[in-house]
C-alpha cells in the first residue's frame, strides 16, 4: 500500500470563518442547476466520447463554465480543479467541481446525477454541495457549520448518519460489480454483502447523501477522481461519518473512497483487507 503524502488532519477542528464560502458554493449550485435543468432530457442534446471513453454533454461543459464565471468574479485569487477543463490556479484555496455528476444519467433522461461543487484548502475538503435538481433535492455543510438538506416544508433539515453499531443490521451501496472486480476486489465485495443486511448499487452521488441521512451505513467505490467525492467528504463528515480512501487514509487522490457512519468504518476495513 502506498501512502499518499500527509495533509491536515480531516478530524481537526477547522479556525476560520466558511459561512461566505458555503452562501458563494449553494449560489453557484443555483446558477449550475438553472444551465443543467434547461437541457435536460432535451431530444436533441449534443453527445460526444472523451478520450477516456466517458461521455460529455453540452450541459456539461456550460454548466462548469457559468460555475467558473462565478468564481472569476468572486474568488480571483482561488484555484480551480473541474472534470471539464481541468485545473487553475496555484492557490491552497480550491474549488473542485464536477458540472455533472452520472452523465450516462442525466443523457438517458434519468434525473439521478448531481452537480458537486467543494472547497478544499490545503488539501481538505470543508465546503460543499451536492446538488440534484431533477428530483428537487440539495445536501451541503461546511466545517463546523453541519450538514443539511432541503425539506418538503422549505426549512432546513441537519443530517445525522445512523447509529446502527452491527454490521449484520448494516445496509451498504457498493456502485457496481464492474469497479470491484476491475480493482481486483470482487473478494472483498462478496465478503462484505455476505456479512451485512442488505446490498445495492444505487450509483454515483446519491449513496453518500443517503448514507448522511442515516439510510445507509456503507459506500464504497474505486476509479473515483478528487472532482467526484470532494464536495462529499464534509457533507458525511458533518453528519458524524467517516470518510476515507479505501485503505483508511484520509484523502481524495487515491482513486478508491470508503463512507460509513464512523462506528462500522474499522470493522468494515477489516472485512475488505481480510484476505489481502
């Protein structure tokens, strides 16, 4: 296993004031769902391959470009990292975005994908927002501020992960057979839906929001990029999760992530390396 090099630690208290960052990051979520919403499941949407045979949309494209914008008017100083058109910048003040998150999704018509848009400083994410505005649906936190969603009533709800302390009551996604067998964990997989409750593929964002409402206990996914788990980390570690790569390192550059509700993480870790 190699260790990634060390960035403070994600459990220290954060000194400092993100209550503008947090209004600047929902406001750029609003002005990143009206672009998304406006193509969505248009008949004629335009459709390309990338190089690393994912496909993009236009939506895609326009929608990081209307959030970096935004950010060049109000945050000059900061860097950017976007899956679209890459990084930015050199400062340690970062915004990671991904436009569209669950592209295959949202050009099938299908209205589970997310805009994520995070902060991270020195290499920690402590900002951000998930944002699904096909099914009315928006999760953020900030360090120290909690994590939220919106409600049917219009107030705001805090998240809370569940307090379920047996894996054999644990409820788990583990986004799909594919990546765990291309990572050489289809093992491991099978030992951990063997041990819990329950198992399911819900795909992309949406597991990790549901694991900091306390519906599930368990996400885990491989071949990820910082741009699809940053804008994640502080909305399940301010619902009282825990969130690390794989191997159980705090950070977003391993390519592997792993979300619990805390109390299960080491035992769940376990399971995964047993036989390794």
């Amino acid at each position: 296993m190699t260790t990634p090099a060390a960035t403070p630690s994600w459990n220290a208290p954060f000194d400092g004031d993100l209550s503008g960052d947090l209004a600047l990051a929902l406001r750029l979520a609003d002005a990143a769902d009206a672009v998304a919403m406006a193509r969505f499941d248009a008949s004629d949407l335009e459709v390309r391959t990338k190089a690393d045979a994912t496909h993009v949309t236009e939506a895609d494209l326009a929608t990081e470009r209307a959030i970096r914008t935004i950010l060049a008017e109000e945050r000059p100083e900061d860097s950017i990292l976007g899956e679209e058109f890459g990084t930015g910048g050199a400062s340690d003040r970062r915004w990671v975005i991904d436009p569209i998150d669950g592209t295959a999704n949202y050009l099938k018509g299908i209205p589970l994908w997310t805009t994520l848009i995070a902060l991270a400083i020195d290499g920690v994410p402590r900002v951000g927002v998930a944002s699904q505005p096909a099914i009315g649906r928006r999760w953020w936190a900030a360090a120290g501020m909690g994590a939220w969603t919106n409600s049917a009533s219009g107030a705001p709800r805090r998240l809370r992960v569940s307090t379920v302390s047996d894996v054999g009551a644990a409820s788990i996604s583990f986004q799909s057979i594919g990546q765990w067998e291309g990572a050489g964990r289809i093992d491991a997989l099978l030992r951990v839906s063997r041990a819990v409750w329950r198992d399911r593929g819900y795909g992309d964002a949406w597991p990790y929001m549901l694991l900091a409402e306390g519906r599930l206990e368990f996400v885990a996914e491989f071949d990820v990029k910082e741009y699809d788990i940053a804008a994640l980390v502080p909305i399940v570690t301010e619902a009282g999760g825990r969130f690390t790569d794989i191997d159980g390192v705090d950070t977003i550059s391993t390519r592997s992530s792993l979300a619990t509700n805390g109390v299960l993480h080491d035992e769940f870790l376990s399971l995964i390396h047993a036989a390794r």
